[in-house]
C-alpha cells in the first residue's frame, strides 16, 4: 500500500489498513472485518451528527439574509460556533416531562426521530466506496425508513397529553401520508430510466446524462414532496404558531427537542443528497469527462461533489422555506390529491411509454423526446389550470343579469 493508493481511495487504504492491523494483534478475519465495519458505522454516523451541527449555522445564515438580518456573528469567526453554544443549553436545560404523559414512548419519540434519519445513511452513497451497503431495493428502503419518522411524530404528539401537540401530530402524519404517494410514484421515474432501484445503479446510468434533463416534472414533483414530508412553509401547518404553538413537540424541553430539531436539519440535507442522486447524477454525472479527467473518479473528489450537489438541493429547500407564506391544511391536501397525484401518474406513464420507445435512438434524440414530453405535459397543465381558473372566476363571480338603470347608462 502507497500514497499514491491511499490518495485514490483514502477509505479503502484505511479499511485495509485497520484489517491487517487487527489481524497482526491476532483477530481473525473475519473479526477483524466486523470491527472495521463498526468502526465504519461509528465514523459515519459520527460524520452525519457534526455535519447536523454545521447546517445549525448554515440555516441561521441563510435565514438572516432572506430576512436582512446579521444572524449569528459574536461567538467564533462569522458566529461559526453559535451551535456548540446552543448545543450547550440545550444540554443543561431542565428536562420536563409532563403530567399524564407516557413517559416511555414521550421519551422514545426523539430518538426515534433521529433514528429514521440516520437510518436512510446506511445506503446513501457519497462517493463510489463511501457508503453503507449497496441495496438492490434501495428506493423501497427509503420509503420504509421514512415511515419511522411518521411514527415518531404520531407517538410524540399522542404520548404528550396536550391537545395542541396532538392535532399538530395527526396533521403532520397527514401531510407526510399524502405526499408520500406522489413520492412513490415519482420514485418510479429513476427506476424505470436506469432499470435499477439501487442507488448506485441510478447514479451509474447517469454518467451521460442527468435524469432531471430526462425528466424535468419528475424533478419538480419529489422537490414538492420532499419539502411537504419535512413539513417545511409552505407545509408547515404542524408548527402554526397563531394556531398549536410549536405542534406535536410543544412538551419537549432541553436535549429532546434538540434532537426532533437536529432531525429536522439533517432530513433536509439528506433529502438534497437524494435529488442529487436520483436526479443529478450523484457523486458522479459527469457527462462523460471522467474518461479524460481521472481525477474526477477520486474518492475524495466524489464525495465532496455530492456534498455540493446536496448542499444545493438544500440550499433550494431553504429558499422556498424562507420566501413562501403557508397555506390552509384544505389547499394543501387538495394540492396532494387533486393535482400532484394526477400529475405525477401522467409523468410517469409518460416516461414508460417513451422510454421503450426512445431507447433505440442515439442519446441526444432520447434525451431530446424525453424533455419534449415534459414540456408538452406542462403546457397541457397550465392551460387545464387556466380553464378551471376562468371557470372559478365566473362560478364566483357571475356576470349581472339585471339590466343598467338610465343612470348607469349614463343617460
């Protein structure tokens, strides 16, 4: 083993490293791998909490200029060790458990809510060597991993023993059942283009083009879902302040909220690192320069790729966070049911049919069909939405049938 080996893959060189180290103190193999393993697991989650201590500051940057405001600046060059402050009283804050409250599922509830989060990191791929395991059914993982935050929420608001906390738990499981199907079938898109539902075999069919060039509304649709099932404005009726304070987490005090915020923060990230995956390409998504640019298939080089394509779709998640005002729980689940589930089945029939249709021809025509169908579809939408518009307006407003008295008419 060489410099040279551990600069093009710095995880495998440790990997292998820790291995014969083990080995040399007399463990066996196969001991030996499962501490590596363990240690890999520690490292990343470890990897994963101080990145979440991190986005703590992004998120109060970002929000203080949208609001022009300073943010946070006194503790630490640009305020860069405001989270180890807040992390502090959070720690030494009382720890509250309210009367009549279940207090087992009250105090599994937060780390449930971790736990879902942490979870989906087991398969997500920063960089071609640099994930947990490589699952062939890794799209139905995400779903079911994501179903632990539902419970989560669902047992802090109901074990609390505050009607605030549970009306603000039955919305939010609400919000994030309804939006998951639209999730679900957008989901499809990825798998049907790469005929793969592993992660890898999604970024690997992306090498000569993303999928969110193939399929735009695809794109779109999840970005939409992905914010309503982190509950961020303009989905965040479980936190409507005028209405249930602070909504399924009212009764939490000190660390316990901490880690329903930390999950919060962490989600966001994690759901950016899925629409880099599934959409642009992930660590990888060159467009083919990686054939003449090596380097581009550096360990290093990848994850710090998919850390930007990440924090991007983040950044973007922030964005519509901080610029929209939030809407009635009525519009919201309408918007679900009657315009993003319909939607999303036609992108997806769409995409199948032209899929096996256009795969014969070179890439630029198939790429070129592909976006051609999204902007038919969107087309077709905006003019279907325009018409129900005119006919609201005119339901709402009917036009005067009496008729105009001399001195309307002016004479």
């Amino acid at each position: 083993m060489t410099f040279a080996d551990f600069l093009n893959n710095p995880i495998q060189f440790i990997g292998d490293w820790l291995t014969q180290v083990l080995t040399n103190w007399g463990l066996s193999d196969s001991l030996a791998t499962i501490l590596v393993y363990l240690v890999g697991i520690t490292v990343l989650i470890v990897f994963a909490m101080v990145l979440d201590i991190g986005l703590v500051w992004v998120e109060r940057k970002v929000v203080a200029r949208f609001q022009d405001r300073l943010g946070p600046n006194r503790i630490g060059p640009f305020g860069i060790f405001q989270p180890f402050a807040d992390i502090i009283k959070l720690v030494i804050k009382e720890d509250i458990t309210p009367a009549g409250a279940d207090k087992i599922i009250f105090n599994i509830a937060p780390v449930l809510a971790a736990t879902s989060v942490i979870a989906l990191w087991a398969i997500l791929p920063l960089a071609s060597s640099i994930f947990g395991t490589d699952l062939n059914v890794a799209l139905l993982y995400v779903v079911a991993a994501g179903a632990l935050g539902t419970l989560a929420i669902i047992m802090g608001g109901w074990s609390s023993n505050n009607k605030y906390a549970l009306i603000g738990a039955f919305r939010m499981v609400a919000n994030m059942v309804s939006y998951e199907v639209p999730m679900v079938i957008i989901l499809l898109i990825p798998t049907i283009l790469a005929d793969s539902m592993s992660l890898q075999g999604i970024i690997e069919a992306q090498r000569g083009i993303w999928f969110a060039l193939l399929s735009p509304l695809g794109f779109l649709i999840f970005f939409v879902c992905a914010i309503a099932e982190l509950g961020r404005t303009p989905f965040d009726l479980v936190e409507a302040e005028s209405e249930l304070t602070a909504g399924f987490n009212v009764e939490y005090s000190g660390m316990k909220f901490g880690w329903f915020y930390a999950s919060e923060l962490l989600h966001a990230f994690t759901f950016g690192g899925f629409m880099a995956v599934l959409f642009f390409g992930g660590y990888g998504g060159f467009f083919g320069l990686e054939k003449f640019l090596p380097f581009l298939n550096n360990t290093l080089i990848q994850a710090m790729v998919f850390i930007a394509k990440a924090m991007f779709g983040y950044w973007a998640i922030m964005w519509v966070k901080y610029s929209m005002p939030r809407i009635r729980i009525d519009h919201m689940l309408a918007f679900n049911w009657k315009f993003l589930v319909p939607l999303s089945l036609v992108v997806l029939v769409t995409t199948a049919i032209l899929h096996k249709v256009l795969i014969v021809l070179p890439t630029w025509q198939y790429a070129l069909g592909m976006f051609a169908s999204n902007v038919v579809i969107a087309t077709a939408t905006i003019e279907i939405l325009r018409a129900y518009g005119r006919k609201q307006r005119k339901i709402e407003n009917p036009p005067s049938t009496q008729p105009l008295s001399q001195g309307a008419r002016g004479e």
